[in-house]
C-alpha cells in the first residue's frame, strides 16, 4: 500500500527529501511523474488516465505535505522501512488503507519509474 500523510503533519519537511522517488510534495505544490524520475512520455495512472511524465498535475493537499500515490512504492526496492515514516517527528507518514498494494506491485511501479 502507498503511504499517506496525515492532516497531523506539522509541515517540517523531514520526509521530502528522504523519498527515493521524489513522492513527496509541499502542499499545494503541483507535481509530475518525471520530478525525480528518468520517465519522459506518457505515463499511465492508476485507474487508466494517461498523463505526459512532465505534466504538472494538482496537488493532492493544499494545506499539509503530500504522498503522490501513483509514485509512492514504500521505499520497497530502496529500503527496509519507508524513509518518511522512519524521519517522522509526529508520526504522521502512515500505510493507506485505501491502498493496499503488494509488494510486487510496489516493485514493479520502482521499475517503471527508474527506467
């Protein structure tokens, strides 16, 4: 599953840079597929939509930090534990339970994004 924050987050900043995927964002910055990614193209979103990987797309919060979940794999493929929640001072970088995913999923969307 992706990891999502919550509207606990203190916006610290801690977890942005620790992403191996450049998944995190400020809230109400916008974001792309290509931002810390070797993607170029199009690039095909959960649920079907086909974005360009350098289209800005809008933020998923305008109030607090962000996980793209599209680009969140968990650090799975990187680390033992995901960085954000381990660089969390308020313990706010949690599993979505909206999105549970397997850990081969998680691996192969590592692989579509680091090409």
């Amino acid at each position: 599953m992706a990891i999502m924050i919550t509207d606990e987050c203190i916006n610290c900043g801690a977890c942005e840079p620790e992403c191996p995927n450049n998944a995190i964002y400020e809230g109400g910055m916008e974001w792309a597929v290509a931002d810390g990614t070797s993607i170029s193209g199009s690039y095909g979103l959960e649920g079907g939509q086909a974005v360009d990987a350098k289209e800005k797309q809008k933020p998923v919060s305008d109030d607090f930090y962000y996980i793209v979940p599209d680009k969140c794999t968990e650090c799975v493929g990187f680390h033992e534990e995901p960085q954000c929640a381990a660089v969390c001072p308020v313990d706010c970088c949690v599993p979505d339970p909206e999105r549970v995913e397997s850990k081969d999923t998680l691996l192969e969307r590592k692989a579509r994004l680091h090409l």
